[in-house]
C-alpha cells in the first residue's frame, strides 16, 4: 500500500497476538499515525510497545467488563479470534452496542457461504464443518445494527505482496490464497473509510 495522509484513527485490535493481528498491527504502525489498543490474553507476547502510539489490555472477549474498558475512546475494532467465535462476537456486540463503538471489521474464513467454486477449491461449508463456527459468528454480526464487515480470508501465507482482488457476498471465490499482509492492508482501509464494506461480507484473495 503506499503511504496516506490518515486522519489518525483509535483502532482496538483483539487478538493482537495471532498471526493476522500481530500482521495488522505491524502495518498500522508503519502506513498510519493511528492510535492502537491491543488486547490479547497475554500480554507479554506483544513485545516491546511503542509507547507513543499503543497500549496493551489483557483479557478475554468475553469479559464483558474488560472489553468495555477496551472499547472506551476507540473509533474501530478489528477482531481475529479463534476458539467459540459464535459467542465471542456476540459478547463483543453487546459491549459495542454499550460503548457506542459502531465499526467493526470482523475475520471469518471463505467457504462459509459455499461461496467457493469447484475450480478454486479449499472447501466450502457444506464439505467442512470446521468453518460452521465462522458462519455462526458472521451471521451473530450480520444481524447486530452495527457498521460491520466481515472478512473471509483465503488461505494465509506470508507473502510480501498486497496485489488482492475483493468479492462482496453471493459473489463467487476467486482464489484460495492470500497473504496476511493483503488482509492488513484491507483492514486499514476499512478502518479509515466507513462506507467501504458497509454491512458487507468481503471476500480477499490473491489476484
């Protein structure tokens, strides 16, 4: 992505720790001069803080009084959670709906619409019951008031590229990869332009 001038953003970033989250914050920190809040259930894997631009917040998504210390001043959430995903997104509704935090950029996974052609491959949820989770999460914040958009990522690797073509619910999949950096670099984008993926369910793959 090249360089914007960003108005600086506050982004909560939930599952700061895992390898999309650590991804996005890296890329935060080097294409913005937003402001984050990284909460994980441990802390000390997030390394060195940079003093003047983050803060680090232990605890679960689904601690209601933890997560709403955490969402107190932010402007959007992005969350990359794995365990009950379902109940993860609700709790994490409620807490926005209390907060009056509206953006939320939320990771699922491809396939969870059988979106996914045969030439493509990957597995759709019809031949994979591990992604009814993603689903069961996607459709609790499909049906919240919030400004949402739910990503569904093909496979991670750790390519160095962001050249990714997006696809919006109903549309059909168009590869099965994609770099963590891509999805990065979408979720900036989404952080800084609300109208972008408005209750919307984008599909990211590599071109």
């Amino acid at each position: 992505m090249k360089r914007r001038n960003f108005n600086m953003t506050n982004v909560l970033i939930i599952g700061a720790t895992g390898s999309v989250g650590s991804t996005t914050r890296r890329y935060f920190l080097e294409n913005t001069t937003d402001q984050l809040t990284l909460m994980s259930r441990n802390t000390r894997r997030l390394g060195q803080l940079d003093a003047q631009r983050e803060r680090a917040i232990a605890g679960s998504v689904t601690d209601q009084a933890t997560l709403k210390t955490a969402l107190d001043g932010q402007d959007v959430v992005f969350a990359a959670l794995s365990g009950n995903l379902a109940g993860m997104a609700k709790s994490l509704i409620t807490a926005m709906d209390h907060n009056d935090v509206k953006r939320l950029l939320f990771i699922a996974s491809m396939g969870i619409y059988n979106e996914i052609p045969a030439s493509v491959g990957g597995g759709n949820l019809d031949e994979n019951p591990v992604l009814q989770g993603y689903r069961d999460a996607a459709d609790a914040v499909e049906a919240s008031d919030l400004n949402y958009t739910v990503i569904r990522p093909g496979w991670f690797d750790n390519g160095n590229d962001t050249d990714y073509d997006l696809t919006k619910k109903g549309e059909p999949f168009g590869s099965h990869d994609v770099s963590r950096k891509s999805v990065a670099d979408l979720v900036v984008r989404l952080a800084h332009d609300d109208q972008l993926g408005s209750r919307d369910s984008l599909g990211i793959n590599r071109k």
